[in-house]
C-alpha cells in the first residue's frame, strides 16, 4: 500500500454496534492512536516537507497493559512496514559502547536495505523506560555504557540521514519521565500519551472478543468494561484466555489417565478435543470469568 493511501477506506467498517469502527486484521486500533504514529511515520520517509526535520524518535508512554505495542505491531503488518525490534533489555552490554553498537547496526542496516529495497521500515524499541538510556534515581549506577549511549541517540536525532534516507523510531514505556532531557528536548522526540477513554477500551475490547467469540454482544462488552474502570485491556486479554482454557481440567485428567502414553502428533488431537469455542456465551458468564480473574492480586506479582 502506498503512502498516500494509508487514510483510505480500506480498513474502515461500518458495524451495526460499534459505529465508524477503524479494523485492521482485525484488532480495533483507535483513531487517534493510529494517527500520531502514520503521521510520524510519514513525515520521517518523506524528503521535503518544506525544509521543516521532523523529530526522528516518537516516544509513547501509557500504563502497561493498554495496548500500546500490539495495536502498533498491528497497524506495521496490515500497512506492510517491516517492524525492527528491540526491548530495553537489548540495549546493555558488558563492555563499554556494547549499547550504543547493537542500535547502530540496527540502524544502519535498516537504511542500506531502505535505500536499496524502498521498502518502508521502523525501529521499534519497546520498555524503553527500563532501558539504560534512562535516568533511574540516585540508587541505580550511571554506566559508561550509558553514556555512551545517550551520545549516539542524541547525534542520531540531530543527524539521522545515511544513505539519503532516515528511519523512523519509535519508543514505548510506561513513563518518560526520567528520560534524560538533553535525549528529549524539542525537535529530537515527540510525545504521545496513551490513555483509551471508556468508549475506545471497550471497542478494542469487544473486536479482541470478537475473533475468538463471534457472536459475542457488543452491549455485553460495554457492561463488562463498565464493571471494571480500573482495569486494563491485557485484563480482558486474560479474560478471554481463562474462557478459551476453562476446559483445561478435562483435558489434563485425560493427559494423566493415557499414563504418559501419547505421542507429540497426538497432543493436538488432545488439545482440540477438550478446548473448543462456545459462541453462545451469556453476560452471567463472561462475568464470572472476570471476576474470577480479579482474585489474582496484580501487586502481588509486580
């Protein structure tokens, strides 16, 4: 799909509950989350804007578990950009300038095969509060490494062309605020928070629902995301998977009386035999699986 088609109508659908609903796959995406991440994508492929240089990082912050990078894993497969990823965790090393190296190739590989290919990219560094790059507090030790690092992504944004091409990057975390501010001043990366209102959350809610339960009911959703306003979406993620694996006990009793005797072919049969979809799911059920969900103490695992 080209660029100048990225607005076009080809994911929009019109539902009956759920109006002017933006699919893609599948997955709801927000409008305004699409946006900001199109528009920044757009703006760093493209060579003349006017004179005007566009910010080379995009940082998206927002509570964990909210969809932040699966609807942009998401929106990058369904508008063919190749995705390069990299967690804050990639970003270490045990010798000096190891972090600073593993982005570099990454970047620099990224804009050879741009140049060459045409074919759009982004670089995609997720938990990146978590990072190296990020100042944690008095009691976490300032590295080398990190320093080094910081240097590059900061000479990076100020001169990202090689090849006569840039590639665009975009940060995800859950909160920027001891990013160092020499990294993040005007000009070098664009902010961009992440908090779905009711009307949002239930519509990505509903259609992650939706492809595992298709006749499930949209004012079903609404009542469920109503009942649970602290919640996240990654909850009603496991929501759906507490449902699609309520069978699991079954399933292991016939697993422990075959007394071991089953083949790797086998297990399919296994698993297809005892997990199986129930369209016909009422709201009574869909909330006591939630509530159910809600025993399990969140804290106790942070």
């Amino acid at each position: 799909m080209s660029i100048s088609n990225m607005w076009s109508s080809r994911s929009f659908a019109q539902k009956a509950d759920v109006e002017n609903t933006d699919l893609f796959n599948g997955i709801y995406i927000p409008q305004e989350y699409r946006k900001r991440i199109l528009r920044h994508l757009i703006l760093n492929y493209s060579s003349n804007i006017n004179g005007m240089q566009p910010a080379l990082f995009l940082a998206i912050q927002g509570h964990r578990g909210e969809g932040k990078t699966f609807m942009l894993k998401t929106l990058c497969e369904s508008f063919n950009i190749e995705m390069e990823y990299l967690s804050g965790s990639d970003l270490c090393g045990s010798n000096e300038g190891d972090s600073k190296e593993k982005i570099k190739r990454k970047y620099e590989a990224a804009c050879v095969k741009l140049a060459k290919t045409k074919k759009l990219s982004v670089i995609v560094i997720d938990d990146f509060h978590l990072s190296i790059a990020s100042d944690l507090g008095e009691n976490v030790s300032k590295t080398t490494n990190s320093q080094v690092l910081i240097g590059y992504l900061m000479n990076l944004a100020d001169s990202p062309y090689l090849f006569n091409v840039r590639i665009p990057i975009i940060i995800l975390g859950n909160n920027f605020k001891n990013m160092y501010p020499a990294l993040i001043r005007n000009g070098r990366m664009d902010f961009f928070t992440w908090t779905p209102n009711l009307d949002e959350k239930v519509n990505i809610v509903y259609f992650m629902f939706k492809k595992f339960y298709p006749e499930i009911k949209y004012e079903d959703i609404r009542r469920l995301v109503s009942n649970y306003p602290n919640k996240y979406i990654a909850f009603f993620k496991d929501v759906i998977q507490d449902m699609f694996f309520s069978n699991c006990d079954l399933m292991v009793k016939e697993f422990e009386q075959r007394q071991g005797n089953i083949r790797l072919d086998e297990i399919n049969e296994l698993v297809r035999e005892f997990i199986k979809v129930d369209n016909n799911i009422s709201y009574e059920h869909l909330s006591n699986m939630a509530a159910s969900r809600n025993l399990i103490k969140e804290d106790n695992f942070e």
